[in-house]
C-alpha cells in the first residue's frame, strides 16, 4: 500500500498515552517550494558547517580510544546538530525533492517526560531523520499546549503556599502570573524531549496561546457558530467539584472501587405499610433529585404499583410517579430504579425521552442545595452520611452491603466526578460526524489494523454533543459577548474581538450599549483538534488552497485516544480545509510494564525515560521503543534495554575493529587503492572474493528492504532486520571471515578489497540506523575517515544496487559446512586453540569455490590450513571420522582421534553413563509408584515426567556415542 503520493506528503504520529494531548505530528511535502509560503512557514537558509574537522574540535570520541560509547556525550553531540543548523531545512527552489514538514503534536506546558512521550518523539524523529537524509527539505516544528486546567492547577497550588488565593488577584493578575510560571518553567518538557534526539528546528517553536493559533481558535468558534453548529444550554456534563469547571470524557479516569449499595424503602403514596418499593443505590444523597421511580414492565413483583406514586424519603412527603421502562434491570439490585436526572447521565437520558422534570441537588463546590432541604450547605459525602443514619431512625433503611463501584474521578485532581446539569456551549457533532464516517466509506480515510475501524464507525454513529467551555480563567477566551441588562441566553454577540462585538451590538442596540465578555474558556481539545491545520497557516490559507495543497497523510496513534482528539481532528479538518487531515490511521498499542501491566504511579511500576537514558543511553531505549508492533502493546522490560544497550555496545566494538584495520593515514598508495574500490555496478561485485560479494549482495537486498520498511512505516520490522543483518551477517560472520585476508593473504590487493568493504558496509549500516540510534551512530560516523558531511544530513544509502543470489548461496554453503563443523567440536569438548584436520567432500563445483576460500574456512572452523582436504569420495579412514552433511551435495569427515584422546573419552563417558542411568532409574521408580502419581500435585508429576524423557533423550545420545567410540577403538585395532 502507498502511503504517499507523488505529489505531497503528510504523516500524523500519535503516541498511546490518553493521559497528556500531545501526540500529533503531520508532516507535509509540496510539490511547490511557493506552496509553503501560503503555509506560513518561513524557511530559511541552513548553516551547514563542514564537519570533516569535527572529530577534532572535542565534540566526538574515536572508538579507538574510549573502550565504549560515553552516553554523557550525547548532549554535546545534540547542541552540536542544533549549532550546525542541521535541524533547519535546506530548501533548493526549484529542487526535484518535495519538502517534508511536521507539527508536533504539543505535550502540555506542565509536563515532564514519561514514555507516552518517548514513544511519540523516537517514531517523529525517525520519520524526520529518514526523510532529511532522502534530500526532501525537512521541517520539524516544535510546540507546547497550554494544559488549561494542569496549568491553571500548578498555580493556583503555587500561589496557595503563598497564602494567595485565584480570586483575591483577579482574573488579569492572575494571568499575569501564569505567564510568569511558563516563562520561568515551561521550558522543562521541551528540554527533555531534545534530550531525546528531537531534530526539531527550536528557532520556530509553537504555543497554543501564541496570536496566530489563537486567531485559528476564534475564528474556528465563529464559522461553527455561523452555520449553527455551536450552541448554549443547559445539558449534563462532568463537573469537577474542586476544579469548579466541567471536563472532558478523557479528562474522567473511572477506578473500581470498594464503596457501599444503599436499600431504601420508598412508601407507595395511599397504600398500607406493606405496600413499599426498595430501591437500591451507591449514592443515597441525590434522592433529593429524584422525579420518577422506575420498575421494568415485564416485571411481576411490581406491575400493580405502576401507575401510582412514590414518597421520596425525606422530602416531606414528595410524591413522584412509579413508571415502567425496558431501560430497568429487573435482575440488578432490587429491580427498582430511583431517576434521578440531574446527578445520572443515564437518567438524564431517560429523563428527557420521558418528559421528567430535572432537579439539581448540587451545588457547583460539591455541598447539596435549597433541594435538600435540611442537608442543604452540607458536603455530598457528610450528607449520605447523615442520611443514611436518619433513614435507619426512621425505619426506611433496609441495608447496607459492601459493593464495588465504578468510580468517576478527575484526571487532574483526583476528587470524583459529580454528573451535573450545568449551562455551557455546546458543538453538534452529528453533521460534522457524518463527513467523518463518510471519510472511511470512500476510502478517503483508512484506519490501521482494520478491525478499529468498526469502533471507530460506532463511536461516530453514536456521538453526543460536545462541551467545549470550561470554568477556568487560563485558555482561549470564548469569543462570546453579552449586553448589560439583558438575558445573557438570548441577547449575545459572538464576534472575532472586543472591539468586532462593540460594533455589532452598537448597530444592533445604540451606541450607548454596553457589553462584557463569557468568563469561560474553551476546552483545550478545541484548539488541539485545529493543531494539524492552525500550525500550517489557517485561516489565513484558505479551504480551496488546503483542497490543493494539503498532503496525503498518516495519523499513527495509541487506540487508547483515537476518538477523543484524532476524530475531531478529522470532523474539523474537513468542516474548515474541505479534506481530511491524514489519510491514513496507523495504531500502535501502550508501553506496559514486563509483566504487561500498566504503568501508573499506585503500581509503583512507572519507568522513567531521563533515568533510563541514564543508565541504557538514549539509542537503547529509542531502538526498544521502535520495536512495538502495530495495534499491539509493548512490555518494556530491562531485559530488552540490556540486549539494546549490548547492541550499541556491539556497534562501538565493530567500528573500532574498521578503524585498526584501515590503512595507515600516510600510506597515500593504500589509501588510492581503497578508495578506487566501487559496488554499485554488478563488474564491480563480479571480482570479489566470495566474503565479500556475499556481503555487498546482503547489504543491497537489506538497502531495498529497509527503504521500503521505512516508507511504509514498518519499524519493527527495519529495527529487526538491521539487528540481524548487523549482528547475525556483519558482525558474527563477515568481520570474522574479513580476519583472514587482512592478517593472513599476502596479495595486498586482497587486503584492500576488505577495508574497502568493511568501510562500505559499516558506513551504509550507520546510515540505515542512524534514525533509530542518532548519537552512537554519528559519534561512530566522525570517526571514520574522509567524512565530508555530518551523518545526520549525509545522503541515504542507493536502492536497487546489483546483488547476486549464487554467491549468497554458496556463502550460506560455506556457513552451514562451518556451523556443522563448530557443532562437533563443542560436542567433543575440543580446546578452542586445537587445530583439527578435515576432508570436505563434494561436487567439482563446490569444491572449486570452497576451496578458493580455504582461509576463511580454516580461520573460522578452527582447522588446520594444512590439513584440509577436497575431494569428491569419502577418505579411506571414514569410519574412524564424524560424518557431518552440511547441505545437499557437501560433507565434511573429521578424524576423531584430532579431537579426543578416544581411550580416556571412552572411560569418561562409561562413567558419565552410569551416573545417568542412576538418576534416570529414580525418576522411573518415582513415576511408577501409585501413591506419588495420585498424591502429588498435577504440576508436580508433569515436572518429573519431563525430566524423565529429557533424562532418556541424554542417556540414548550418551550411549550413541559410546559406542561409537568404541567402535573407532575396535577398528583401529
């Protein structure tokens, strides 16, 4: 599948943390430098610096001084990038290479670096790494949100140990200092994503509150209120008691939660004291709101009291009506619901399909009201308290049990969540939900893994109006404007400034009217669901010039907070540019502790990236991060840190190994000859020795392979195939096979052609991970000689270069014929040091280029150059030799008496077989006496079972070997 098209590019990036808005990135490409300045993005000429004196201005460390990489280090490689103006885009009007440009997606002002964060920041980074070293111009543009109610919370805790309380300042003076708190401590986040590796370009960094996003956000309130589209009422919301503000859906965490289920008699108004109804509830105090007791109609028990009416306890003899509905459980509890409108949102719907009035028991701070009568000014819970033990004087207390509830709480401060009918602004979502649904139904629109786009269809279909105000006095003010003397619900003016709204209520009501501004702001989603187009220019851009410009693109996201921000992000792209913000959904799962769990501070099982980069480096854990796999969580653990960290270690090992075998510096000739080595034509690759034609061959089918991985956005897979190849073909077998033409062939010219590939294919490997790893990659990179450019904007490697698969066939041959080899030598405990002979039989062919590479095979078999035979039949003494078939057509025979001293193994082994069969009869006798198999436990008995058939396994080679052996004995007698 192309996720770009040929003409613009635009990438989403979303990590899967539902806990901070911050995951968003769009990346977008023009096929016309001109487009850009429509987007208001000013580029400017980079300061590319030339860096072949880098390693010498104490910036870099050559691996072959330090033993190993030095992760202190990687801050003075990251402010050396910054001050060469590598992060800036290098734009060539005119060039054939569209721009590449990203908005990152703004982590709150308050925030400091969790996992959530270093997920989103390596996949930017790598997408924006790959892309500069293509030669698109790339752009990566950084930006903080304004977090209304974390920030308005972190000062208000600030002021109070001042002794100073919000409204003793004012609403002015109040904002005065919030501003002073983000210019003193904002800064933090933006400083622990760059310690990440971010190559964003910091001269252009974004903030929500910042003028031109903050036009974006007005305008957006004015177009929507112009077509109809927002609106103001009273409905029910999530209302924060100690945050005196109502919040989002994904600002509410629900727990669950040990509590009480509360029985109370509910008399039946003109019946006899037998006729009652027991209702059940986790919060007794909202009885004060209730307008209608509910019983399911199907529901025997209580068909002969529909109809009638039932006192509210407490109330003084409330009467309300006992009605029938389907919406009743009449399994749960007691099989009757007491509808309480005002404090349930369930009820609250049921409220307004029936006609119910709503009562609102509440206050705004949390304490009940006039409603309850005599708990009015009382605390919620101090009220069901009281409640509760006069319900009992009065003998309307039936019980109360333990029961565990499912609890609202507020992401931010904790309290919990009181459902609560309040005033505020509304958008309607439905019209803007249908061009949305409608996206993915053209296949305008594709979500990654398939199976999310049926939630996604179902949360659409299903969507509820949206409350964008909140109480709070920091955020974008909501351009709403009211007229002294006037009924605030029917006389306002929405407008696009004090001074627009004067004027049209000036025309409307005389130049002497006077207005005042809604107190309230807008929910910080509001402004974040206009990020992917406020951040490239709208409104000044208009929707036609978005139809033609706007790129293709993907959003890659946790599902955990697809719905909450990406599908508002895609109903407001389209409602305000007339196309879809990103083409393609690509979901990713949560970072979850090794034992899959969550992270979350009551586990205790939060990691902490600043402290892993401490101890792994930050390649490591950005390697481990990259390694997750679409649509599933990642259990980060130390063990795959530890293995990450052994793998940066093994790359600092493979580069000093380069830089010790390459020609000294004053060999003029040697270099000459090293340099005139060329691989990306096939005469080129035709002249190698089998090593290296195996390994350019490899190296080229992984260029391929990778590249396209990188295009499609298959991380996982690059990350796994450039720790293979690099490890498994690189570094096990090639820098291994490469020992025996640089200490052991006399033709110099051999020698050279393997510093040639070492260096060309170590290069092109730093290349390919550089994106993934950035700091060891181009610490390692400076190293190596003639470096002409930084790597982080040295081109990417070619694709398409020549490859031959017989030589890869033949290499593999000559592999398996040395694994085979090994295995017997480990399996005959032969010292490491001992040089054995050996007679590798096979067909004239085979023979022919196996025993071109007889020096390769010697060095890395361990056999002796001098005693290794080719042939095409058997030697003479084969039945005194281990017979291993390395592949079809290739044998090898190896005289066991160079391995062993056959007496003494024949000795040891008869022992070794004694002691086996010893402890073997035991597991036997174990697993047949009756009493242990019935008796003991299952887990137990299988445990003994295996071990009893891994015992027998080891007996039978044990025994095939022995005799074996002496068989050899008896022969050579």
């Amino acid at each position: 599948m192309a996720l770009f098209s040929n003409t613009t590019t635009n990438l989403l990036l979303l990590s899967p943390s539902s806990l901070y808005k911050l995951n968003l990135v769009i990346f977008s490409t023009h096929r016309r430098t001109a487009a850009l300045s429509r987007f208001h993005f000013r580029i400017s000429k980079p300061r590319f610096v030339a860096t072949v004196a880098a390693s010498e201005n104490g910036v870099f460390t050559s691996p072959e001084i330090a033993k190993s990489f030095d992760f202190t280090s990687e801050e003075r490689i990251y402010n050396w990038w910054d001050s060469q103006g590598y992060f800036k885009p290098k734009i060539d009007v005119g060039g054939s290479e569209p721009p590449f440009v990203v908005s990152m997606p703004p982590p709150n002002v308050t925030g400091s670096l969790h996992m959530g964060h270093a997920m989103f920041v390596t996949l930017e980074d790598i997408m924006i790494r790959y892309n500069r070293m293509k030669g698109r111009p790339t752009l990566w543009l950084p930006g903080t949100d304004h977090a209304g109610i974390a920030t308005q919370l972190v000062v208000e805790k600030m002021l109070a140990s001042e002794g100073i309380k919000r409204v003793d300042l004012g609403r002015e003076e109040f904002a005065k200092r919030v501003w002073e708190w983000k210019e003193k401590y904002g800064g933090t986040i933006t400083n622990q994503i760059r310690r990440l590796g971010a190559s964003c370009d910091w001269t252009r960094e974004r903030f929500t509150l910042d003028e031109q996003l903050s036009q974006a956000v007005i305008e957006a309130f004015n177009k929507l209120h112009e077509k109809g589209l927002i609106y103001q009422g009273s409905y029910m919301v999530n209302w924060s008691p100690n945050l005196q503000t109502a919040v989002s859906d994904l600002e509410v965490e629900y727990s669950e939660e040990p509590g009480f289920l509360y029985h109370i008699k509910y008399r039946v108004a003109g019946g006899s004291k037998s006729d009652f109804l027991t209702i059940a509830t986790t919060r007794p105090e909202t009885l004060f709101g209730d307008t209608a007791v509910a019983v399911n109609p199907k529901d025997e028990r209580y068909a002969k009291y529909i109809g009638k009416s039932a006192i509210v306890p407490m109330t003084f003899g409330r009467h309300v009506p006992i009605i029938a509905d389907k919406y009743v459980d009449k399994d749960f509890g007691t099989g009757v619901l007491k509808i309480s409108p005002g404090h349930d949102h369930n009820d609250y719907l049921l409220a307004r399909k029936l006609g119910l009035p709503i009562l609102n028991v509440m206050n705004k701070d949390g304490t009940l009201n006039e409603v309850a009568g005599l708990y009015g000014g009382l605390d919620r819970f101090e009220a069901r308290k009281k409640l509760w033990s006069e319900l009992e004087e009065t003998g309307l207390a039936v019980k109360k049990e333990s029961h565990t509830s499912r609890v609202p709480r507020s992401q931010r401060g904790g309290e919990i969540i009181e459902p609560l009918v309040s005033k505020q602004w509304f958008v309607t979502m439905e019209p803007l939900a249908e061009k949305a649904l409608e996206a993915v139904s053209k296949g305008e629109l594709t979500i990654m893994p398939e199976r999310f786009e049926k939630i996604y269809n179902h949360w659409l279909s299903n969507i509820k109006d949206w409350c964008i105000s909140r109480q709070l006095w920091w955020g974008h003010r909501i351009p709403v404007w009211y007229i002294v003397g006037k009924d605030c619900e029917e006389d306002y003016i929405v407008a696009r400034s004090n001074d627009d709204a004067l004027k049209k209520a000036q025309q409307k009501y005389g130049k002497d009217v006077e207005i005042y501004q809604d107190p309230d702001v807008l929910d910080t989603w509001f402004s974040s669901s206009l990020w992917p187009f406020s951040t490239l220019g709208w409104p000044d851009v208009s929707a036609e010039d978005f139809k033609r410009f706007y790129p293709t693109s993907v959003l890659e996201t946790g599902h955990d907070i697809l719905f909450f921000w990406v599908a508002r992000m895609v109903m407001m792209g389209i409602e305000f540019t007339g196309t879809v913000p990103f083409t393609h959904v690509y979901l990713h799962g949560l970072i979850r502790d090794s034992q899959g769990r969550k992270m979350s501070k009551s586990l205790g099982n939060v990691i902490d990236p600043l402290d892993t980069i401490k101890e792994f480096g930050t390649d490591a854990l950005r390697f481990t991060l990259a390694l997750g796999t679409v649509g599933q969580d990642l259990n980060l653990s130390t063990e795959r840190l530890t293995s990450n960290k052994a793998f940066t270690n093994k790359l600092w090992n493979a580069g000093k190994f380069v830089l010790q075998n390459l020609p000294n510096p004053s060999d003029t000739s040697a270099w000459e000859s090293l340099l005139a080595h060329k691989f990306d034509k096939e005469e080129h690759l035709i002249g190698l020795p089998l090593p290296e034609y195996w390994v350019v061959s490899k190296l080229h089918i992984l260029v391929d392979a990778v590249t396209n991985s990188y295009d499609k956005f298959f991380y996982n897979d690059i990350a796994r195939e450039l720790y293979d190849f690099f490890w498994g073909d690189f570094a096990d077998w090639y820098i291994e096979a490469s020992k025996a033409h640089l200490y052991q062939s006399e033709d110099k010219q051999i020698a050279s052609i393997s510093q040639a590939v070492l260096v060309y294919v170590y290069e092109n490997i730093l290349k390919m991970l550089h994106p993934f790893m950035p700091f060891v990659t181009e610490e390692l990179w400076q190293a190596l000689p003639n470096r002409k450019e930084a790597l982080i904007v040295s081109p990417w490697p070619l694709t398409s270069l020549p490859r031959n698969l017989t030589a890869i066939k033949r290499f593999e041959n000559l592999q398996a014929l040395t694994r085979a080899i090994r295995n017997v030598r480990a399996e005959y405990s032969v010292e490491p040091a001992k040089r054995i002979s050996a007679s590798i039989v096979a067909n004239s062919e085979v023979v022919q280029y196996i025993s071109r590479e007889k020096d390769v095979l010697a060095l890395l078999s361990r056999l002796d150059m001098q005693s290794i035979h080719f042939t095409d039949l058997p030697p003479v003494d084969a039945n005194q030799c281990v017979h291993l078939v390395a592949g079809e057509g290739l044998e090898a025979y190896l005289p066991l008496a160079d391995m062993v001293d056959i007496s003494a193994e024949v000795q040891r082994l008869t022992k070794r077989l004694s002691k086996m069969q010893t402890e073997y009869n035991a597991l036997v006798a174990r697993l047949s006496s009756p009493k242990f198999v019935e008796k003991a436990p299952e887990d137990v008995v299988r445990g003994v079972r295996e071990k009893a058939a891994e015992a027998e396994e080891k007996l039978n080679l044990t025994k095939t070997r022995l005799s074996f052996l002496q068989s050899t004995i008896l022969v050579s007698e």
